[in-house]
C-alpha cells in the first residue's frame, strides 16, 4: 500500500468516526420527543372519580353563566350580569362543598399552575361583576373577553383528552 492510499483510508475512517459522533450529539431526535413527552405528561390531571365528577359539574355552571353573560351584557342587564358573575365566581372547584379527602386530593394531583389559571379566571368573574355594578359596559367587555381567554388557554393544556380541536395543540418546549 502506498502513503498516498494510506491516507486516503486513514482519511475516511476520521470522516466516518466523525459522522457518527455528530449523529450521536446533535442526532437524537429520540431523546428530544421523550422529552416533549413527558413536558405533556406534566400536563395530564390524574383525576379521580369525584374529583373528576366534581370539575365537570363547575364546568356546566360556568358554560351556563357565561352565555347567559354574552347575553345580557349586550343587553345592559346588569342585575343579571352580576348573578352570572358571581355564580360563576363561586364555582370555583376549590370552594365546592367536597369531602376532606376530596379536597386533599384536589390539592395533590392539581399542578400550580392550573390553579393559577383557574384563580385568575375567577378573579376576572368578580372584576366583571364589579364593572357591571358600576355599569360599565366597556370594562365589562374586557374581562368577558379575558374570561374566553381563560377557558381556552386552560382547556389547550389541560382539556386536550376532551377536546378534539385542541389534541394537536402543542406549547412550545423552549421556552423564551
Ligand atoms: C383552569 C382550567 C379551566 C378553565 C379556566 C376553564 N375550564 Fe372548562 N374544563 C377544564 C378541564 C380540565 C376540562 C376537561 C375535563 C375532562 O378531561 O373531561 C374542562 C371541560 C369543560 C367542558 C366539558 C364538560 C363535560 O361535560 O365534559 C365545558 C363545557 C367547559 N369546560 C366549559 C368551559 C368554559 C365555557 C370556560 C370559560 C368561560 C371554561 N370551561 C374554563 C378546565 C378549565
């Protein structure tokens, strides 16, 4: 064997080697989906039966009172407005009248920031009843918008097992 051919083989080999070491670094596409997998396990409520029963029920008062709210708010029903907004403040699945142990599971299996989404929600219902109260149609529009917010960015991360349109939603897994 020549240098020449010596070195073209040595050459390959380093180009080969060199390959396979950047396809172990940067290649692992597999590492990268499980880690998105369990960013979406994080996601997951592991509700119990009652617990569960407990949410669908705030669920239907709040889908009630919300369209009712649409609906009388156009109409300047302020009285109205205001029950709407404080039933469905006082909805909120923490203040339901459940059993201790519900309870104590509610707060072992509700991730933070669930609970964050579910309080701001309720604490835009009250601003809504208040605004009504000093009927004030603009800022009332406001928070029933952030209200609609409210539903829907809690229902694209928690809700997406009920929701069909919200299954392929993904929340970025860099966050900036
Ligand atoms: C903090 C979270 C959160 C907020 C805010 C929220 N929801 Fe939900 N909602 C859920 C979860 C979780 C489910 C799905 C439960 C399941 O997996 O079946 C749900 C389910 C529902 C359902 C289906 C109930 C059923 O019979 O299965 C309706 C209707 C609903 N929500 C309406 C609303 C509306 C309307 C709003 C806003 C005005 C809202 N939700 C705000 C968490 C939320």
């Amino acid at each position: 064997m020549s240098k020449k051919t010596i070195s073209i083989i040595a050459g390959i080999a380093i180009l080969i080697i060199g390959a396979m070491f950047i396809k172990h670094q940067f290649g692992s596409h597999n590492s990268h989906d499980s880690a998105q997998e369990s960013m979406n396990e994080k996601h997951v409520i592991h509700w119990t039966q009652s617990t569960k029963s407990a949410l669908i029920k705030e669920m239907h008062s709040i889908n009630q009172n919300y369209q009712a709210l649409v609906s009388n708010l156009a109409q300047g029903n302020w009285n109205d407005v205001i029950e709407n907004s404080h039933n469905i403040h006082s909805a909120f699945i923490l203040k339901q009248e459940l059993s201790e142990e519900d309870m104590a599971e509610l707060h072992r299996i509700l991730p933070e920031r669930f609970i964050e989404m579910d309080s701001k929600f309720h604490d835009h219902a009250l601003k809504l009843a208040m605004a009504a109260q000093a009927k004030d149609g603009e800022l009332a529009s406001m928070y029933l918008g952030k209200m609609a917010e409210g539903c829907v960015s809690c229902h694209q991360v928690y809700a997406k097992g009920r929701f069909e349109g919200f299954s392929t939603h993904e929340e970025s897994v860099h966050e900036h």
